[in-house]
C-alpha cells in the first residue's frame, strides 16, 4: 500500500469519527457556555477570513477592485434578504459590469 493510499484512508477514518461522534455524545456532554460562545465566534472570525482572502486576493496578490465590489453588492443583497439567486446575480453582474467598463 503506498503512502498516499494510506493517509487517505486515515482521513477517511477521521472524518468519519468525528461525524460519528456527533450524534453519538449529543446529550452526554454539556459544554460550558463560554466554550460555546468561544466556538461561536471562532466559527465567525473563520467564515471571514476565508471571504476576505477569496475576495481579495488571486494568484497572492490583489485581486483588483471588480471581485471587492461584487461581493459587497452580493452583501448588501444577502443583507436585505434577496433570495440566494438574486445575491449570486447580482454579485456576478456588478463584477462583470465593472470589468467590462475596465475596472480590474
């Protein structure tokens, strides 16, 4: 069996461990409620790191301004409760807009 053959079933066991554990111990652990809140926010500061990386960066550098300005169109829409179509039409269609006026 070659390396890669067995880190990936290692993952796969993993995986499915900690999907497993889940549903296994819901109810038998209580977490303290500042642990709870500390998960919360680590989940948050999470979610925007990765927007902010796949928003503003490509190839390791800037993006340019079109990507910027389409995921803030997307935000505001998401904000106002458009439906999810909307949101991802509109963020496309703004970094499309801006791009096709030279906007990089």
């Amino acid at each position: 069996m070659s390396a890669t053959v067995a880190v990936i079933l290692v993952l796969a066991a993993g995986t499915y461990a900690f999907r497993l554990v889940g549903p296994a111990l819901h109810g038998r652990v209580e977490l303290p409620d500042r642990l709870r809140e500390l998960l919360a926010a680590g989940a948050v500061v999470l979610l925007v790191a990765l927007l902010a990386t796949g928003a503003l960066t490509e190839g390791g550098g800037f993006a340019g301004w079109a990507r910027p300005a389409g995921v803030l169109a997307g935000g505001v829409l998401a904000w106002q409760r458009a439906p999810f179509a909307v949101v991802v039409v509109g963020a496309a269609a703004t970094t499309a807009a801006l791009r096709a006026a030279g906007v990089a």
